[in-house]
C-alpha cells in the first residue's frame, strides 16, 4: 500500500520540486536561450530589416537605407520571379504526392522478414545517400537524348522516339520531377516501411478472421493507423520540395530559359549573383511566410484527421 | 718570377672571392625575397590555368622563398568569390584571375601602371599588338590597366576545309546573309549525317556569341543604364533562330562539349566555338576523325567577335603586392605562352606564338586566330545581368516562350532601370558599346 501510495504521490512530489527549482532551472536554461536566438532569430531578424532597404552588395557594403515596400514591389513585378512560383508549385504538386504513392507501395511491398525483402530494402534507400551533384551528374548522362540510355535504349526498345529532355522547357520540368522522385521516394519508403512494423499484427489477423479482404485490411486499419508517418512525410517533403535547388542547379540549372528556376534558384541568383541583398530578402520573407501558412495547413489537417480516427 | 706568380695566384685568387661573394648575395637576395611571405592566386578549375599556376608556384618558391597558394575554382564559383571578396574587402587574394565579369569591382583592382611602366611589360613584353586595349583583352578602371591578360581566346568558325571546297564554298563570310547562302549550297552536297552547322545552343550563356556578332550598336544607354536598339537586336535574334535551321536536330541540348563532339566526329561541316576547346583534339588522331581536315576562320557580321580575356590582377587589399606582381610576371611571358597554348591549350596573348616557329606547323589555325583576335571585344554586362537576363532571355527565346520583340522587351524590363558600375560604363565607353 505504501509503495502504491508512493508511486501515487512521487508525480506530485517531483512537479513542487520542479516548481520549487523553476527560478533556477529557466536560469541556466538562458544561455541556451539566448545562443538560440541569436543563431536563429538574429539573422532572421536581420534579413527581415535588410528586406525594406535599399542594399545592392556589389556597389556598396552596408545598406543605402530605408525604402519601405519597394522591394517586394519588385519581387512581384519581375516576371522571373513570378515563373518561379509557378514551377514551384508545378514541382511540389508533382513529386510529393507521387513519392507518397510510390515509397507507400514499395513499403508495402518490401514488408516482411525474408533474406530477400532484407536486401532490397537496402537497395531501394541507395538514391537517397547518393550525392545530389553526382545525381544530376548521371541524370544528365541518362537524359542526353542522342548518347543516353533513356531514349537510346529505353524508349527505343518501345520504338518510341525520346524527346528533347533538357532543350524543351516541359520536359526538362518533367526530368526534374523524375529525379525529385527517384532521389526522395526512399524517404518516404524508410518511413512508411519503419510505421508498418509498428502496426499490430494481432489487429490484423482478428480483422482477417472476421473476414476482411485485404484492401478493407489496407483501407480501414493500416492506413489509419499510419496517418501519423504520413504527416511526417508530407510535411517533410513539402518542405524539401518548395527548397530543391542542388537537382536544378546540376542538371538544368534553370534552364532551358527560365523554365526550370524555381523559389529558391531564384532567391539564390538574386542574393548571391546579383547581389541584390534587399530583394532577395523580401523574396526570402515572402517565401518564408507562405511555407509557415503551409505547415500550419498541414497540422490543422493532420489534427482533423487524428479526431476523424 | 716568383713574385710575379704569387701574385698572379693571389689576383686570381681575390677576383674569385669577389665574384662569388658578389654572385652569391645576389643569389641570397633573390631567394630570399619573399621569405615568410605567402600569397595567394586564383584561377578557373579548367584543368589548364590552374594546371600551369602550379608549375609557375614550385619555380616561384625556388626562385624567391615565399609560399604562394593557388586556389582553383570552377567558373561561376570563381567568378561569385571573386566579387565577395573584393565588395567585402575581405581580402582572401593577393593575385586574382579577373575577367570582364569583375567590371563591377575593378575599382577594388591595384592599377598596375607603375609596375608595367618600371619593368617595361607592357608593349616591351611581346603582347599581341592591340591586346593591351582597354576592355579589348586587358581590363581597364580609371584609364588605368587593373589586369594582364593572360588566356585570350575569340569566338571563331571553325570549318571542314575538305567539304567547303567541294561545294565550292569559301570560309570568308562577311554578313550572316552570305553565310546562310552558303550554308544552303552547302547542305545540298554534304554526306548523310552530317549536318551544315552546328553551336552549343543547349549552354544559354554561349548563345549571345551570335547575336552579338551581328549586332551592330550600343549595349549601354547615354544615361549609363543597360538598353539596345530594339530593331537591330530583334534582327540579331532571328539570326540565331534562323542559324538553328542548318543545326543537327538536337542542337538546342547540345551543351559546349557536346557541340565540340559533333563537329570533331565528323558530323558538321563549320562549328561556331571557342577554338582553344576544339584546336588541341581536333589536331590529334586519337580524338578527331578531322585531322588535316579543318582551318579556323572568322565570324561573320558587323557586329561584336565575343572575347574571353583572363587577365591576373592584385588585389588592393594584399599586404604584398610586389611579390603578387613578381608572381604575375612569372606566370604571364612570352615563353609560357607559346609552350602553353601548344602543350595545354592556354589562348597565348603573345605575338611570338603566332609568328615564330611554332606558328609554321599551324597555319590552318595559328594566322587566322591572331588575325581574329586583333578584331575582339568584351560586353560590358555585370556577371548577373549577362547570365540571369541576357542569357536566360536568349534561352527562352530559343525555346520559343517568347518572340524575339518580346524578349528585347523584357530585357529593357529587367535592366532597363539598372545602372552598371562605373567600371562597366568606363569600359563600354572605351569600346565604342555606348550609345552617342
């Protein structure tokens, strides 16, 4: 009884000590604190003060001064930075819900114990650890429609004639889009694979005994049940789509034309190429704040979804 | 006797101290010149500038004790760190390989007349006469030389002698009307799979070397802001599309190397490059199936033979500019240029190359090109306005997302409000590229 008393009362008992110690414990946490902030939130305040200046880095080397909206202004009147968004949202819409659907039925169908499964599992994570350089790299081997194996001897073998991948601005997006989905689908294959062995094979044998078919299986038990490694993907490869850079950077980098410059190669060509600091900020911000909304849409889903299970 | 022995011994005797005490503290002050002292250079990571940096830094060192460290970089990385270093004064390099692309930071440049008046490097050392212009091969800032060429090479035609002659076509196109005309003889008589012409179309940033050869005014307004006469640069733009006709049908893929390819394969009959990528394989029976088969001639049209002109530079943030000075010396001379450009491929800018004994073995290719290069310039355009706008809107154009009216507009969109550095309107002056 006392034991039991004990355990009862050792929650309380620890909360006062922590309330009793709070005064010292939020003190030696500051310095934690402030290093934080200053890592974090003094260069994110910086560059949010830089983004209503007037600061081309080329001609001088401290900002020329306050000029309010000016450079957002500018960002929404130059044409390249509007196609950007375009080919941003064009990317993301493309590759995370095809990643989902591939790395989810690879998962699936990699599930399982044997020698075999083992080894492919290992196999189909490769593309992620490979070097994004090296990546664009072999793509643009693979993509050369007179020399590469895509059209040379994939498509070929079909009798089809391969188009243009990098000349052409629409297939030099979908080439894009290809490597995109060949590099990060292991991701949501890793996750997805790691969530089905959490699922309770006690659960589904009593569903399978009650005579459900397996897609009422899949339907009505496994997916919601992996609602939150979902989540986690497509938060995480929403995130990392509206970034891509290095894939574009060593593959087309941006081109044909504009056609495959998206946010963040435009961000990086204005600040780092132009050096035109102020612009490249308020890109940066505007960036920043629809990424914000964007996961702050995701969570509000995934909570609907929770309640709905 | 004896006396007038010991004292011829004892003058040989003296005159020997003397001349090896003389010889060897010249010998100790050369070597030890720059001992402690280190600086550093940087150059492209081309597998040749920087290949031949590292031959000059051992005879460097031995000759004058101080450490040099070279820095190789590929193009754009070199080009970014270049302006970093130099806006931000941060003072990473002492000598610096500068191109036209730097014009915005000439002004952080050492001017390097007091060095090339007091040790007569300018027409003295040999250059190719004309070279040492402003923004014509040498990089300019105030009227004074910031830089000293070093790797020169102009946009050029490169041709199959062999199919020219049989289709009684001569190389010495002077307008792109005349050399479409012949592109049409030509292709009535070429061999199956082998196309009249051929260009890197599929590297955006080359493609301005056409239009820019048959555009014939200014690249910079009167009020110094970027602009164009839209009605001749509408015009130079068809001549690229138009160019594309005579081109393999991949050609808009076709990045430098590639286009490189086609034409030392076999598979084109005249190629528009840069003659110091194609000269060394198109010569070697290993890698060129036209081997005896090629001569170099020029571009047609009145307008700009594109340049590209690495000069060495110092910084005026280096803490020692004499030995940076020392080092650009020994790098850049008559007798590294001829060796250079014959055993790694570096465009030399010495006359020497061209008409000494080397230039005998080369006439297909060695006369033309010094000929071609007394008729170069450079554009004055900042590294972001020549990649993001011109090139980008040169490759959207060719892509067909824009008419060419419309991409000259968009040009003035993007640029029409910009003003360039004083360095890029100096030398848009200097070069006649400034509307009167």
């Amino acid at each position: 009884m006392n034991k039991l008393l004990h355990k009862k009362n050792s929650p309380k008992r620890s909360t006062n000590l922590f309330q009793h110690e709070r005064k010292w414990v939020n003190l030696f946490l500051l310095p934690a604190i402030i290093f934080i902030l200053l890592i974090q939130a003094g260069p994110l305040l910086y560059s949010f003060y830089i983004s209503f200046q007037d600061w081309v880095f080329i001609s001088s080397s401290t900002p020329q001064g306050f000029i309010g909206l000016t450079n957002f202004q500018n960002a929404f009147s130059d044409p390249a930075f509007v196609e950007s968004i375009q080919f941003t949202v064009f990317l993301t819409v493309f590759t995370v819900p095809l990643q989902l659907l591939f790395g989810t039925f690879l998962a699936f169908m990699a599930s399982g114990r044997s020698p075999f499964l083992q080894v492919s599992r290992a196999l189909l994570v490769l593309p992620m650890v490979v070097a994004p350089v090296a990546i664009g790299t072999l793509w643009r081997l693979m993509f050369n429609d007179t020399a590469g194996p895509i059209n040379n001897h994939l498509l070929s073998f079909f009798n089809i004639s391969g188009p243009l991948w990098l000349g052409d601005p629409f297939w030099a997006k979908i080439a894009i889009v290809i490597i995109e989905i060949w590099q990060w689908t292991p991701f949501v294959f890793i996750v997805i694979s790691s969530a089905i062995t959490l699922v309770s094979q006690e659960l589904l044998q009593a569903a399978q005994v009650d005579g459900a078919s397996r897609w009422q299986i899949f339907y009505k038990i496994e997916l919601p049940l992996l609602a939150p490694a979902f989540f986690l993907v497509i938060l995480f490869r929403t995130l990392e789509s509206l970034l891509t850079l290095d894939s574009i950077l060593s593959l087309t980098r941006g081109g044909p034309g504009s056609s495959t410059v998206n946010l963040t190669y435009s961000i990086y060509n204005k600040g780092l190429r132009e050096f035109d600091l102020g612009t490249a900020s308020a890109q940066s911000w505007m960036f920043m704040s629809v990424a914000t909304v964007l996961i702050f849409l995701i969570f509000r889903f995934n909570m609907r979804m929770e309640k709905k299970i | 006797m004896h006396n007038k022995r010991k004292a011829l011994i004892s003058g040989v005797l003296t005159s020997a101290l003397i001349l090896s005490l003389v010889t060897g503290a010249s010998t100790v002050s050369a070597a030890g010149k720059y001992e402690g002292k280190t600086i550093t250079a940087n150059f492209m990571a081309s597998g040749t500038y920087d290949k031949a940096a590292l031959e000059v830094k051992a005879k460097y060192e031995a000759e004058f004790g101080g450490k040099v460290e070279i820095v190789a970089k590929p193009f754009d990385q070199l080009v970014q760190a270049n302006l970093t270093d130099l806006a931000a004064g941060t003072g990473q390099y002492d000598v610096i390989s500068v191109t036209s692309w730097e014009a915005d930071v000439y002004d952080k440049l050492l001017p390097l007349d007091a060095y090339i008046a007091r040790d007569n490097y300018g027409t003295g050392a040999g250059f190719i006469p004309g070279l040492l212009r402003a923004n014509q091969g040498t990089e300019y800032f105030g009227g004074k030389p910031v830089g000293v060429p070093y790797g020169i090479d102009g946009y050029a035609m490169l041709v199959r002698s062999d199919l020219l002659a049989k289709a009684g076509v001569s190389a010495n196109w002077k307008t792109w009307a005349d050399f479409f005309k012949d592109m049409d003889k030509l292709d009535l008589t070429l061999p199956f799979g082998v196309d009249p012409f051929v260009f890197a179309y599929g590297a955006v940033e080359q493609v301005p070397a056409i239009w820019l050869s048959d555009y014939d005014s200014y690249l910079l307004k009167k009020n110094g802001t970027y602009g164009v006469e839209k009605a001749k640069m509408v015009r130079a733009l068809n001549v690229v599309k138009k160019s594309l006709n005579y081109a393999p049908a991949n050609a808009k893929a076709l990045g430098i190397d590639e286009a490189n390819q086609v034409f030392l394969n076999g598979n084109a009959a005249v190629i528009m490059g840069w003659p110091s990528f194609i000269r060394a394989s198109a010569d070697n029976p290993a890698k060129s199936k036209v081997v005896g088969k090629w001569a170099l001639s020029s571009i047609p049209g009145k307008g700009t033979t594109w340049l590209s002109a690495w000069n060495l530079g110092i910084a005026k943030t280096s803490k020692n500019p004499d030995a940076a000075w020392d080092f650009i010396k020994m790098y850049i001379n008559e007798k590294n240029g001829t060796d250079w450009m014959q055993r790694i491929g570096i465009g030399s800018p010495f006359l020497n190359t061209f008409t000494g004994p080397s230039a005998a073995a080369n006439t297909h290719d060695y006369p033309q090109h010094a000929k071609n290069l007394g008729n170069v310039k450079n554009a004055p355009w900042s590294f972001s306005a020549f990649l993001d706008v011109y090139s980008r809107g040169t490759g959207d154009f060719l892509a067909g997302k824009k008419t060419a009216t419309q991409t000259v507009d968009a040009w003035d969109k993007q640029l029409g409000k910009k003003k360039p550095a004083a360095g890029m309107v100096e030398a848009a002056k200097l070069s006649g590229q400034m509307q009167r």
